[in-house]
C-alpha cells in the first residue's frame, strides 16, 4: 500500500464513528496527519464510538493524530476548529473533510423551529465556517481538497403519485440542508476555480447502515438498497486527492468508483472484498 497523503494535514468531522471515523482511519493508513473532531471525548454516549477510540485507531498506523471536542451548531464552539487543528498538526490544513451531520427525521406538519435550526446548523452553517476558516491558507498554498459528504435526500421525488422510501417525507427537512450543502459547494467551487482549491460533495447511492443510520432508518432498509461502508469511505478518498479541474461537482461514491475504475479498499488501505450480504 502507498502513502499517497504522506506530509498532508487532514480534519475529518463527525469523527467518533460512522463515516468520519472511517475517512479518518483510510487517511491516516495512506500518511496522512490526521484531526478528528466530534462533540464528546470520551465512550458512553448513546451510540457506540468516540474520539478517543477513533484516535486509538489511528495511531497503530504512526502518523500523527490529535483531537478537538467541538459542537459544530454552535458558532463559538466550531470556530476555532480549523485554527486549532494547525496549531496542533503544525502546519495549515490540506484536506478538510465536512462529515459530520444532524440528521432529525420527523412530519414536516409538526417540525419544531429548534430543531430545523439545529439541522441546518450542523449541515450548512457549520461546513461553510470551517470552508472559510481553511481555505485562505489553501489559496496561499495552491492547493487543497474540501470534501463534503451530502446524501441522496437531497434529491427531489416525482409525483404525485410519490413513490417515497421509508421514512419518506420525514426525511425532508435533512434532505433540504444537504441540497443547500450541494448549492455551496457549486458555488464555492466555482468562485475558487484556478486557485488549486477544490471543492466536492460526495453522497452514497445507496445506504451506508452506520451505527447512526441504523437507529434511523435501518429497519425500513432492503439489502439491495445498502452500500458498504468502504465503497463510500473509496468514494470519498478519491475527492481528497482529485486533480485541480474536478471541483463545484456533487458526487456520488459508487458512480466515481465505476467512472474513475478505482479499487476498493478496506479502511486499513489493504485489499478488501465485498462480502456476500453486501452484495
């Protein structure tokens, strides 16, 4: 295996478990120097994972890895992320991967206020401070790979009749941040075109049963409906290290997979086959 993220600085949010704890590993197996963040330290949280298990990880691989505790929908908390993560990797941030995400499903009829604000904090707000917070380092570099990892409610439904999967409508106000969450990142694509930032989205075609997506919508779930977690980990990968022209695109992981004939690996950056439940 390579170490093709060898002498680069990564923040991955929403780092505890799920996704983000596995971009983190992937990136810390290929060399990279990796911040993870997410808003508790330490285990017995309701869901399984934390930081400090994450980073534990990581560091079997012996580059080096440090952590901030952050709740990214609060400004002040997340403010500082990006700043504090050079200041802990020595050096400005060359990848930033923006994982992590509030995802609340409930009828739009009787959606609270605190509750859709607490979405699009966590899914718009937060991925656009931290944007801005790196990219001016990145610019003087001529160089940097933003990843934003968007989801396929996004999407609208034909209708009516709307032919809607569980948990249907319920999933609309998170489909709507990470619509906005795409939007941004067109658009800040396309304003840092010719500065060697890029800017992506990326977004599973299918499901990917994390420990959080599990508690949400894994019941309603068919096996031909979900998509391993290293398939979209590969997919993600692929974004941290495109070439300067792939930029402002919303991605899908097995779709670059197919297009660009990438190999997927396992989160150690070893050989990895898809098992028959998977298939």
């Amino acid at each position: 295996m390579g170490k093709r993220f060898e002498g680069r600085r990564a923040v991955v949010t929403g780092s505890s478990r799920g996704i983000g704890a596995a971009v983190a590993e992937r990136l810390a197996a290929e060399g990279a120097d990796v911040v993870i963040t997410a808003r508790t330290l330490g285990p017995g949280g309701r869901l399984p994972g934390s930081l400090e298990e994450t980073a534990e990880r990581l560091r079997g691989y012996g580059g080096k890895v440090e952590m901030v505790v952050a709740d990214l929908t609060d400004p002040e908390s997340r403010s500082p992320v990006v700043l504090k993560a050079a200041e802990l990797l020595g050096g400005p941030i060359d990848i930033l991967v923006n994982n992590a995400a509030a995802a609340i499903y409930q009828p739009l009829a009787d959606y609270p206020l605190r509750r859709r604000q607490l979405t699009f904090e966590a899914n718009v707000h937060a991925p656009l401070d931290l944007m801005q917070a790196a990219i001016p380092p990145m610019v003087e570099a001529g160089a940097g790979w933003i990843v934003n990892v968007s989801s396929a409610t996004a999407r609208h439904h034909a209708g009516p009749p709307f032919d809607l999967v569980p948990p249907g409508t319920s999933m609309a106000v998170y489909g709507a941040s990470k619509a906005a969450l795409n939007r941004i990142t067109h658009g800040m694509g396309a304003e840092l075109y010719g500065t060697g930032v890029r800017v992506n989205t990326v977004q599973p075609r299918a499901a990917v049963l994390t420990e959080g997506a599990k508690s949400l919508v894994g019941a309603t779930v068919r096996p031909d409906q979900i998509e391993a977690l290293e398939e979209m980990v590969e997919g993600v990968l692929a974004l941290c290290d495109c070439p300067a022209d792939v930029t402002g695109q919303v991605c899908v992981s097995l779709d670059l997979i197919d297009k660009w004939n990438l190999t997927t690996r396992g989160l150690d950056g070893q050989a990895w086959t898809k098992t028959e439940e998977m298939s």
